[in-house]
C-alpha cells in the first residue's frame, strides 16, 4: 500500500512540475537587429561603402539592408522602424536618397527581411565629395530596441568619385596618365571595370582582350559623335552648349546632370573631352 502512494505522489509531482514549466515559458517582446557578417561570421559594424562611379548611367541605386529578430518568430506579420541618424549623417533627403517609410514589415513565419535604402546620383558634387547616410533599426511597434544602438546602426558612405586602380600603373603607356574623369570615359566605353594587373601570374594571356578593351576606349574618345550615333541603346547623348561655342555636353538621358565636357580646340581642329584638371583628355 505504501509503495502504491508513493508512486501516486510522483505522479502528482511530475504533473506539477509540467505545469509550472509551462508557466514560464518565453513571454517578452523580441528584439530587432541589423544581420551585417564579416568574414568570419562575426557581427560587423564597421561603415558600408559605394560608388555610382562603376555604374555612371545610374541616377539612383538600391541598398537592401539584412533586418533579422532575436527571439522567435511569429504567425503574424510585425511592424518595426528604421530611422535616419541626423546627427551622423550628411546625405540630404530627396537629394542624395529617398526618404524612409515610418514603418517596415517583418513577413509572417519569417526572422529576417531585407529592406531596401534607396541612393541617388543625382547631386554632380558627388563626383568631388562622399557623402554618409546612417540609418539606426528600432522596435516599432512590434519588437523592442534593447539591443545595443552598435548592432541596430549602420553608416553608408558613398560617392561618385572614383580613384587610381592598381592596374592603371601597367597601362599608363596606353591609357596616358590618371584622371578621374578619363577613368569615368574608360568605364562607359572599354566594355569592362578593370584591367589586367600584369604582377598576377600569367597576366601576359590577357594582353589581347585588354587591347580589345583599350582600342574601343580610344575609338570613343577619338571620335564621341560617332559612338553616340553607333551606340544609341546606351543613352548617352551630346548637346551643344548654350554659350555660344562650339563646346558640347556628353551625358547620359538617365543622369542628365552629370556631364563631360567636350571642348573644340581650333589649333587642333579636334574635339578633346576636358577632365577635372583642365587638360584634354587623350588616349595613345
């Protein structure tokens, strides 16, 4: 008899103990992060960096920002804020990006989403300055924001200035010397963004593509009219400009403000497009 109560009393016990766990199971409202990795898998905060440069035609670009929840998910869509951070920030709304919505959804039975920053290349200074946009996740309505501000923040610098690569060096006999704005001519002209870097093993194999690559370069700066004319799918155009020259604009229809300088030099009987420095631009 007394081993039966026994055994009832660790029946009893064991239903006890069952609803006790239940009483504490997870309650609190999740919280919301920015899901930015670096190579080894660890959180990274460091500044998030673009440039228009490699992509001239370009008067706006997407950057799709990882949100991800910590906690669990639900069956039911959620809402949460992402928020620009004034006092780090230097873009200026409608000029340099599209200003943000109040509110953003998590998807039902989802823990992360992708939330897309949208940039603009429409400011021609940026071809001379950078300029940063930081954005800052918070709960909303839905989550909390108790995660610290570095895993909930992010600085994206951009530009459309563009700098020397590494392989200019190597061309230099072709290509003359550097220029920011000859480096933007060769992006929309030479069919590709770089060039061979000739210190890599075997780069000789590669020395024919990149002549291919040079020559339509050369081809475009010798004679712009005709390459607009032979490339109309690209939308570039020229127009004269309203001085009273013979001077020209080069731009694409999808980015009219920013433009390339062709100026005719009558001792040459030539056009020369002019770079950053006031020197013609030339291609051997």
């Amino acid at each position: 008899m007394k081993r039966n109560i026994f055994f009832v009393l660790v029946v009893f016990a064991a239903l006890f103990g069952c609803k006790k766990d239940q009483l504490l199971t997870y309650g609190s409202r999740d919280n919301i992060y920015l899901n930015y990795k670096d190579k080894d898998g660890n959180q990274d905060t460091s500044v998030l960096t673009y440039s228009f440069a490699y992509n001239p035609t370009l008067a706006q670009d997407t950057i799709w920002v990882p949100v991800i929840i910590s906690g669990q998910r639900s069956k039911t869509e959620r809402r949460f804020a992402i928020s620009v951070v004034d006092t780090a920030t230097t873009a200026k709304a409608g000029l340099h990006y599209e200003a943000l919505k109040p509110s953003y959804t998590m998807p039902a039975d989802s823990g992360t989403v992708k939330v897309p920053v949208i940039i603009k290349n429409t400011d021609p200074e940026l071809a001379n300055k950078s300029v940063v946009l930081t954005i800052l996740v918070s709960g909303g309505q839905d989550f909390n924001s108790s995660l610290p501000v570095a895993l909930r923040m992010r600085s994206i610098l951009y530009s459309s200035r563009l700098e020397q690569p590494a392989w200019w060096i190597y061309w230099m006999g072709n290509l003359g010397p550097y220029s920011r704005i000859k480096h933007q001519l060769f992006l929309i002209s030479s069919g590709t963004t770089d060039l061979v870097d000739m210190s890599k093993p075997n780069a000789y194999l590669q020395i024919p593509r990149t002549l291919y690559y040079i020559d339509n370069v050369r081809t475009f700066i010798n004679d712009p009219f005709a390459w607009v004319a032979r490339y109309p799918e690209k939308g570039y155009i020229l127009t004269k400009r309203a001085d009273g020259s013979n001077d020209y604009d080069f731009y694409s229809s999808s980015s009219p403000g920013k433009k390339f300088y062709l100026k005719y030099y009558a001792q040459a009987g030539k056009y020369f497009f002019v770079d950053e420095n006031g020197q013609q631009v030339i291609i051997n």
